[in-house]
C-alpha cells in the first residue's frame, strides 16, 4: 500500500528546525567526550613539541601512530559493544551482567595487547627491517612497553563505556576529563623536571588511568549491582551477537587504517624525522578537526533510527538524511575557510622546533583539502554504518586502502614527497565521490520504505 498525502504533508510542514535542534541536542554530549579524548594525546604532542629536547620523542610518537590505530581499533570495538550491551540491559535484559560483559572485555583486551607486545618483542628484528626507523629500540622495548601501558585505559574505558550505557554520562564524562588533566600534569612534570623523553608518555597514562580505574569500576559495580543476573547461556549468545554486529566490523574497518599508516609514516620518514612528525601533526589536527562530523552523524543516525522505531514516513527520514548532511557539509565549508587562515597558528600550538614547523606548515598546506573530505566522509561513514551498511562500508574502506597501500608503495612515495601527497588527495577525492553516492542510495532507499 501507498501513503496518503496528508502524513506527507505533515510531514512536509514539520518545523524544520526541530530536526537540527534534535540532532545537535544529541550530538554535543559525544562532541565533547571525543574532544575530551582527542586533547589526550594532543595534549602530549604539545608537550613534546614545544620543547627541543622533545623531537626524539614526538618522532616515537610519530612512529608508534601505527600501532596506536590499532589499539583505538580494538578500543572502539570491545567499547562500543560493552556500551550497546549495557544500554540493552537497563529495561530488556538482567542489568548485572554489565559487570560479567565488562571483565569479560578487559581479559580480552588485556590478552590481545598482551599479545601484540610479545610478537613485537620476539620478532623485532624482521619487523625491524620491515618498518623503516631511525631508532632500534622500537620493536623490542618501545612498542611492547607502550602497549602494555595501554591496558589500564581500555580497563577504564570499557568501565565508562557500561557507565554511558546505563545513562550515566555526566559520571564517564567527569571520569575522563580527570584522566586528561592527571595524564597532561604528569606528562608534564615526568618531561620537564623529570627528564624522561618518552617516558614520560607511558608513565602518564599507567599514572591517569590507575588511579581513576577504581572509581569507574566501582561506580559502574554501584550502578548495576542492584539487578538481575542472568546465566551464563543466556547472556553470552546476546553479547556475542552485539560483538558480531556492532564491535567486529568497527575493529576491522580501523584496521584498515592501520594498515595505510603502517606504510605511509615509515616512508615519510625515508624523507627525513621532520616529515614524519609534521605528518604526525596534522594528522592530529585533522582528526581533532572531524570529531564534531562524526558525532553529528552519529546523532542522525540515532534520530532516524527513532523515527524508524515510531514508523514515521519515508519523506520524513529522507528529510533527515538530507538536510543533516547539508548541514554538515555548510559548517565543514566554513571551518576549513577559518583552518585555512589560522593553519599557522594551528600548527605552532603543537610545534616547538624550527625544523618540524616547516614541514608541517608545507604538509598543512598541501593536506587542507582533506580536512574537509575525511570529515565528510566520516560524518557519511557513521551514518551508513548505523542504518544496517556497515559492511559495504567494510567493503569499500577495504578496496580503497588496498587501492592506496598499493599506489603509494608502487609510486615509491618515499622518495617523493609531493608524489605522496598527491597520491592521498587523489585517494580522498575519490573516498567522497563513493561514498556521497552510497548516501544517495541510502536517501533513495529511505524515500521508498512507505511505498510499494
């Protein structure tokens, strides 16, 4: 059957603006969160980077961006699962067994960079050779020991994460903000009255997580303790089914960025240590630059699932869809005028040295263009992974990165600079073109929901 006009018509006349205050009145919460977390590591680099003593250190940091994919990869993965499952269980399911998914996640973690810390450690000298760097510590000291420090934070993290699922975000919020004020101070204090180059990184972080994990966890236990347990065979088949959903295709479509910044930080670094950390830099920027992106349209994502919940019309939800990545695309156009002239002044906040702030104003220049298409496509990435397309997300991500890794290592990128470059503006070009027809797709489907 065919909708009549008059729910069109309504539909039609539907305060417009109800639908953009809707979206930013969820869209702020997970702003500020994800800003919170990105000033984390910024707030590190810019430690690092307004000292000269600090260059050894940020090219580490530069060289270890890699891994630190990964490790956000599984992250997201084991976190966004425990928050689903732990949303979940505040009306349909037993509210204990947060705690068991919790445990259960942090063992996971725990084992899988565990784990990596030992491959890393007794195969350093073949990846070694593999992943150019200057430093031959990187494989069978430093990497181990900074994935080992690691493990508290995703502890942490995956108590928060229950605490955001059961409503509580005010407390996760407050936790985190503590974490980055403890892990800036200590950094801090370790790198410059301490002395501790790089150290300094990994105490900060065992330092800010350990002594806020126990108020997390405890008041994670506080919040669920008080419901039901469900057995074992009940509980585990629903978590696996959220892991399969949700969790597993967030890890893998991560991993693929691993996979290209695995190959492109070590040839950049063929071109010397300032390039590398001049990537590193604007990569930091970039990413703190599309936060607001990906949480709009996280929160247009979640707004169309509620209408689709209450079986609102196919021109309301394509209305949605529409304006929402108009809105998106509107701002980011003026955000990247205002990055454009202040790309300086950005670049100088996490620079210290003469040498880094040259290559990184010359990559700033060169990769501005970017800061609006990734954060198109990460605002267009969260929405089709959310409306049930996840995995032609995972799909096209895949042939895409492989199509880069493949481009930039047959074009000898190292080598060339500006050939490097090129190669991953052409590659951001093509990422928005497939990816703003997957969207038209999706609006397309949309507008036909009510019709037969």
């Amino acid at each position: 059957m065919t909708t009549s006009k008059q729910p069109a018509l309504y539909a039609a006349e539907y305060p417009r603006q109800s639908d953009l205050r809707q979206v930013v009145t969820l869209a702020w919460p997970m702003i500020l969160t994800a800003v919170v977390v990105s000033l984390s590591q910024n707030g590190q680099i810019w430690i690092l980077g307004n000292n000269s003593a600090g260059n050894d250190a940020l090219y580490l940091l530069s060289m270890l961006q890699p891994f630190h994919f990964l490790f956000i990869a599984l992250l997201e993965c084991l976190t966004i699962t425990n928050q689903i499952f732990s949303a979940r269980s505040t009306q349909h399911w037993p509210r204990r067994n947060v705690i068991n998914s919790t445990l259960l996640f942090a063992l996971v973690g725990a084992l899988f960079l565990a784990l990596i810390a030992l491959g890393s450690w007794l195969f350093a000298a073949p990846l070694q050779h593999l992943y150019v760097s200057n430093n031959t510590r990187l494989f069978n000291t430093i990497l181990p020991v900074y994935m080992l420090s690691l493990i508290p934070f995703l502890i942490f993290e995956l108590s928060n994460a229950a605490l955001r699922g059961q409503s509580k975000s005010k407390s996760s919020m407050t936790f985190i903000i503590g974490f980055i004020l403890i892990n800036f101070i200590s950094c801090y204090i370790g790198f410059n009255y301490y002395h501790l180059g790089f150290s300094a990184v990994i105490y900060s972080n065992l330092i800010a997580a350990l002594l806020l994990l126990p108020c997390s966890y405890i008041t994670m236990m506080k919040t669920v303790s008080q419901g039901e347990r469900a057995q074992a065979r009940t509980y585990l088949p629903r978590l696996l089914a959220i892991t399969a959903d949700a969790g597993v295709p967030i890890f893998l479509s991560m991993m693929l960025a691993f996979a290209s910044s695995a190959v492109i930080f070590p040839l950049l670094s063929k071109s010397g240590l300032g390039y590398a950390t001049g990537f590193l830099i604007v990569v930091k920027l970039r990413t703190f630059f599309i936060i607001p992106a990906v949480a709009i349209g996280s929160a247009i994502a979640i707004c169309v699932n509620q209408k689709l919940s209450n079986s609102a019309t196919s021109a309301t939800l394509s209305r949605i869809l529409s304006k929402g990545l108009g809105w998106i695309a509107l701002s980011y156009l003026v955000f990247t005028l205002l990055a454009f002239f202040s790309q300086h002044l950005l670049v100088d906040l996490l620079a210290g040295s003469e040498e880094i702030r040259k290559t990184a104003y010359l990559i700033m220049a060169w990769l501005l263009p970017t800061f609006f298409m990734t954060s198109l496509v990460a605002s267009i990435q969260t929405i089709l992974e959310q409306l049930g397309r996840g995995k032609r997300v995972l799909l096209v991500t895949f042939v895409m990165e492989a199509l880069l890794i493949m481009a930039v290592l047959l074009a000898d990128g190292g080598q060339n600079i500006h050939r490097l470059i090129n190669i991953i503006l052409v590659f951001n070009l093509l990422y928005l073109t497939v990816f703003v027809y997957e969207y038209y797709l999706l609006v397309k489907k949309m507008g036909k929901l009510n019709a037969v």
